[in-house]
C-alpha cells in the first residue's frame, strides 16, 4: 500500500471515531507492576559485609621442638587467637536461574596468640637452643586476609516466605581460595626466678605464607519487592588454612649472645566460626 494511501486511511479512521485516537495517546507504555511477587530476573551481584570471627585451636607446635622450651605434660601450646572483627566484598553471577559463582576478599583484625606456662621442659642449655626460665610464655600476632572463589545456591521466588513486600530465603555458599597469613612480633620472654632475678627473650622475624583456604557459609536473606538491593545475616565457618612462622631467631641469652638462629618454623592453623551482616546490589 502505498504511503499517501495509508494517511488518508488513517485520517478516515480517526474521523469516524475520534475516541481511537485519544486512547492510542492515553495508552501507557512499559508500566512496572508494582504489585507484582516476581523480582527482577538480575544477572549479577555485589556484595559488602562485615562480621566477627571467633578463632578454635591453633595446633601450635615447633618443627624443632628439641630446640625451644616446652610444655609439662598435662599442658599444651594449643591455645586459640582471640577473637577479632573482619570485612569483605564479593562479585557473583548467577547461572542457569539457580546458582552462582564469584569472588570474594576478606581482611581480618590482628589476630593475637599469647600462652603462659607456670612450667616447662628446656632444652639443654649452649648454643644454637633456646634458653629461657621457667615459667615462660610465647606469643605471636597474626595478620590474615582470604581471597576465595564461591559456589552458591540462588533458590528460585517460589522457594521463599513472602511476608508483606519481602521476601525471605535461605541462601547457602562454599568456596575455596588461598588464605594469606603473616606471623609477626613472635616472641617467648622467659624469667629466672631465683636471684639475680631476669628476664630472656627469643625474637621470631615476620614471615608470610599462602595456603590453601576455604569456606561455608549459610544464613537468611530478605529481599524487598521490585528492588535491586537485599540485606541478611549468615553464619560462616572459614578455614583459613596452615601458618608458619619465619626459622630465623634472635636468642637473648649468655650462651647465644644476641646471633641470630635458624631453629625452625613453628607452625599452626587458622580455623575460625564467623557469623556476618551484608548488604547485596543485584544489577
């Protein structure tokens, strides 16, 4: 059909019924519903949170253990790291509607090592051991970041408990990554306790490791209606993996004069149960 045919077409219609061409200007276009219990079928998702981490067991030991002080037995060098707040961020993209994969990194506070022994089995005194009194303590602080890729489950709407404009879903994660750990300020300050009354040190260098890290995590998601952003709380369990401290030591003592040692690592490993808030933009 020609052009000039269809105007005078369209001009006929709107003349014998002018109420068409009022409705087609009234028409609205791409209106959301915000009525409605479907969300908006997002693709990606960032993540910000923080939390608290409270640390288990270290399962401190020497590599050396003939050259250090050691516990009684009935006493251990097992203590934990204390407990210290963390934050992280995370970048996911969901897949086939149900679940997603990406990245995350953590940075804790200075986790801090510090066990006292009221006795204790030392080495045979000279050079190239450590000479420390008894009673003795040993500390260390530890600085640790995770950088993990995750799995999760992104459970479907029809999975969730719809109260008012919220909805409510579990959310379920794991992943594995490397846990970066540096041993730093590692110390055991010991005292003779018969007169002249002292005090000896050993002095541990800083040291770095990777290791293998990973993670579980489950918690509880509330999503508003026709919004990009949700919110929850979830419980973690983090294994941030083995640490080790540097070989090298300084002895303060009268038979080692201050040189410096090479008299192993000590070594444990970071296991944390963590509990997080977060904030989640889906775009």
């Amino acid at each position: 059909m020609k052009p000039l045919v269809k105007l005078k077409l369209l001009v006929a219609l709107v003349l014998i019924n002018p109420s068409l061409f009022a409705n087609i200007l009234n028409t609205p276009i791409a209106v959301p519903d915000k009525t409605s219990n479907l969300r908006p079928d997002y693709k990606w998702a960032t993540s910000s949170y923080v939390g608290y981490a409270w640390s288990s067991n270290t399962n401190l030991r020497a590599s050396a253990p003939t050259k250090f002080n050691q516990p009684v037995i009935g006493d251990t060098n097992n203590s934990n790291l204390g407990n210290v707040p963390f934050a992280g961020f995370s970048l996911s993209r969901r897949f086939r509607k149900i679940y997603k994969i990406g990245f995350s990194y953590d940075v804790y506070g200075a986790w801090a090592y510090r066990k006292y022994h009221a006795q204790g089995i030392a080495p045979t005194p000279g050079a190239g051991v450590e000479v420390l009194g008894v009673p003795y303590s040993r500390s260390f602080a530890l600085d640790h970041q995770g950088a993990l890729f995750n799995v999760g489950l992104k459970l479907p709407d029809k999975w969730s408990v719809v109260i008012k404009q919220m909805y409510i879903k579990p959310e379920i994660s794991g992943g594995v990554g490397v846990g970066i750990s540096k041993v730093k300020a590692f110390q055991a300050l010991g005292y003779f306790n018969t007169a002249p009354y002292s005090q000896i040190t050993t002095l541990g260098a800083t040291n770095t490791t990777k290791k293998l890290a990973w993670q579980f995590t489950v918690g509880l998601a509330l999503y508003p209606k026709n919004s990009a952003v949700s919110f929850g709380l979830a419980y973690r369990y983090y294994d941030g993996g083995k640490f080790f401290s540097s070989d090298l030591y300084v002895l303060n003592d009268g038979y080692n004069n201050g040189l410096p040692a090479n008299l192993g690592a000590w070594t444990g490993v970071l296991k944390t149960q963590q509990l997080k808030m977060y904030i989640n933009a889906e775009f």
